[in-house]
C-alpha cells in the first residue's frame, strides 16, 4: 500500500508541475520517471520496459522525413495551394483543414498526421498575420477525432485490436459512423465559435491569392524522391498487419532512406533541426511514471472498484467506460492509459456474464481517443504539436489548449455515449 501511494504522490507532484510550468515540463516528467525507481517503487529494468520504443522511433523517423520534406520547401507550397482553395478566409481554412486532418489521420496515424499539417497551418496562419495557435490546436483535435475511426489511426486502437484479435474492417464498421457524426460536429462547433473572432484584410488575402506557389519548390529532385519513399512509408502502415512490422520499423528505414538521398551535409542539420528532442524525452518519463502506477497496483485495484460502482450491471458499466476513460485519459496519456486498462478489462469480464465484451472495448477506444483531446498530455499528437510549435516561437499553455479544446471534447464523449447506447443497448 506504501508503494502506491509514492507512486501516486510522485506523479501528482509532476502533473502539478506540468500544469502551473514552474518548470519544464519534460524535466518535471522525467524527474518523476527516475523519481519512481529511486523510490523503489518499481526497479530501473522494468521502468525502461513500460518505454514504448515504438512510439518512440514512429516519432524520431517520420519527424526526419518531415525534415526533409521541410528542405524542399513543400509545406510552403502546400500552406499557400491550402489557403488560395479557401480564398484566404480564416474560417474556411479551419474547416477545410479540420476534415483533411480526420481524413489523413483514419488512414496514418495521428503522430505522423500532426507532423504533417501543423507546419502547413503555421506556414498559413503567418501569412495571413494571424496568430496559429486556434489553428494548431483545432488540428490535433482533428487528428485524435479522425484517428479514432480506425484500427491504424491511434495508438490505443493499434493495442486494443492485437489484445482482442479485431480486424481493420472491425474498426471502420463499430467505430467510423460515430467518428463521421462528431466531426460534422464538430465544424460546426468550429464555425460558430470562430466566425466573427479572425479577421484578415482583403490585402492581406490578396496577397495569398497572388501567390506563385510552385516557386517554392526549392528541391525538385529531393521532393520527387521524397514523395516516392512517402508513398511507399504510407502503404508500409496499410499494410502493416500483413508486412508483419511495427510502425516504428516502417518509420525508421523510410527516414534513413531518405537522409542517404539527401545531401551527405545535411544529415546533422536535419536531424538537429527537425527530431524534436524534448517531446521524446517527455514521452519517455511519461511511460515510465505510468508504468510505476501501474507496477504499485493503481489500475489492478481500480478493477473491482468499476465493477461494485456499476454494480456489475455491463450496460452502465460500457458507458461509464466512455467518461472514466475519457478522463484518465486526458490526464494520464491515452497510450499508457488503455496498455494498464487491457488486462483491467480482462479481469473484469467473468464478473458482467455476458458473451461479447466488444462494447466496452469499443467504450474504451472512443473514451480514451476522443478524451485524449481533453489536456496537452492526453495523446501523442498533442505533445508533439505542442512541441512543433514551441519551435516556431508559439508557446501553448496547458490552459489555453484546455479553453480550445473542452467543447469539443466533451461534445464528442458525449455523442460517443449516446451512440454506444443506441447501437448496442437500447434493443
């Protein structure tokens, strides 16, 4: 019991320092790593075990692909191309990149959709003379509601699918109707709360629309060959199942093909410049917090508390799923979260009797997909796009994200409940 209430104390007191960032948050988050085996809630071996390298060498490949893509002045082509097909108005573009980010992230997965768009929306907000943080923000929205829709789309859904033998078509089937009602309204949401609040001059769009924007193509070459290694990374993802590879893996070679077709002298630069280094070390100590939580029996003794809570009742207890993960999620990182839940649910099955747990799996998908979007540290995409745009020189405060984000987050849980409900439960 001791054990578990340093493991609770410790990670309380990183979560305030995330919160207030009286200091830096990954040295909060990596202290209380280390904290935990210093504490000897659990040892060092079995800490670096709870480290997801998966996560962790997705992020460093498609981070160096994304750099590479940088020097060739891509985004900059597709920022101005994006923002000339919505005629420069602000409101357009939120919406228009609102529906391309889902789209991108049901088919890639969310980390590697952020990595994509957030340079593009920065690249448009700037041109426009408008702040991007509205922008920023409302695209990993966009990228946990469109991840959600399928099994390659969000880390959580990858792990519930192998733990449960759910297939691709499992996914598009139970979970994308619901996905494609939230994000309808979810831009609705967006345009009513944004239409009168970002004003740009007609000079201003004027400007954008006058744009030659195949002028900044600065590499032709290394684009082309870019795009071709793109290509085949992302038919690496769809296909991963029946390649037999991890994500990571897939990531990883693309990127080093890409630094050997790029110039020999810029593989420092661009690995410097681009992997951004502080987000992993952050993603590292957040695992293994989590992973001390659970080695001190946190989530093994939450189990019996859900089942006395929804007194064993299976249809109070899937949709309790959708708050309680939604929640948890949002504080505690909606990865690490559903890895300590898998085995929670399992546990809990004999108690309910009953032939098909797939509701309360596909709870959990919604709950911790959807509330990841709830804090900064509630999935991957967030801590990475917060980082993509602290090195722009945009700093994003925990609460300022949760002031963009709550609505819709707490729109889509709800939504989420009320699907599970009608769809599995109300005949």
């Amino acid at each position: 019991m001791l054990v578990m209430w340093i493991a609770l104390l410790v990670f309380a007191v990183t979560y305030f320092f995330i919160i207030t960032e009286w200091i830096n948050k990954m040295t909060a988050v990596l202290l209380g790593g280390f904290l935990i085996i210093l504490l000897q809630v659990t040892n060092q071996e079995i800490a670096f075990n709870y480290i997801d390298w998966n996560v962790i060498f997705l992020l460093i490949g498609m981070m160096i692909v994304m750099g590479v893509f940088r020097e060739t002045g891509f985004f900059q082509y597709a920022a101005i191309k994006t923002a000339k097909i919505a005629r420069g108005k602000p409101i357009r573009i939120m919406m228009l990149m609102f529906v391309v980010t889902a789209a991108i992230s049901a088919v890639l997965d969310n980390v590697t959709t952020v990595i994509i768009v957030i340079p593009v929306i920065i690249l448009i907000a700037n041109e426009l003379g408008i702040t991007p943080v509205p922008f920023i923000i409302t695209q990993v929205l966009a990228s946990n509601v469109g991840g959600t829709a399928t099994l390659i789309g969000d880390p959580p859904n990858i792990l519930i699918g192998s733990a449960n033998h759910l297939t691709f078509m499992d996914f598009i089937i139970n979970l994308t109707p619901v996905i494609l009602i939230i994000t309808a309204v979810s831009i609705l949401i967006l345009y009513f709360s944004y239409r009168h609040r970002m004003q740009v001059s007609n000079q201003r769009r004027a400007k954008i629309m006058e744009y030659k924007e195949k002028n900044l193509i600065t590499n032709k070459k290394l684009l082309l060959r870019a795009v071709i290694v793109m290509t085949v990374l992302m038919t690496g993802f769809v296909l991963q199942d029946t390649l037999h590879l991890h994500s990571a893996t897939i990531a990883m070679t693309a990127a080093l093909i890409l630094l050997i077709m790029s110039n020999r002298k810029e593989v420092d630069h661009i690995i410097t410049q681009s992997v951004d280094w502080v987000s992993i070390l952050f993603f590292i100590g957040l695992f293994m917090i989590v992973g001390g939580l659970n080695e001190a029996g946190v989530m093994r003794e939450t189990a019996p508390i859900i089942v006395r809570v929804t007194r064993g009742d299976f249809r109070i207890a899937s949709l309790a799923m959708i708050w309680f993960s939604g929640i948890m999620s949002s504080i505690l990182g909606s990865v690490p979260f559903v890895a300590a839940m898998i085995p929670m649910i399992k546990h809990m099955a004999p108690s309910f009797g009953v032939q098909s747990m797939d509701p309360m799996w596909w709870s959990l998908a919604l709950g911790a997909c959807l509330g990841g979007n709830g804090t900064i540290i509630g999935a991957a995409a967030n801590i990475v796009s917060i980082g993509i745009a602290r090195k722009n020189g945009y700093k994003i405060s925990f609460w300022q994200y949760i002031r963009y984000a709550f609505v819709i987050t707490i729109t889509s849980l709800i939504i989420s409940t009320l699907y599970i409900y009608l769809r599995y439960f109300l005949f």
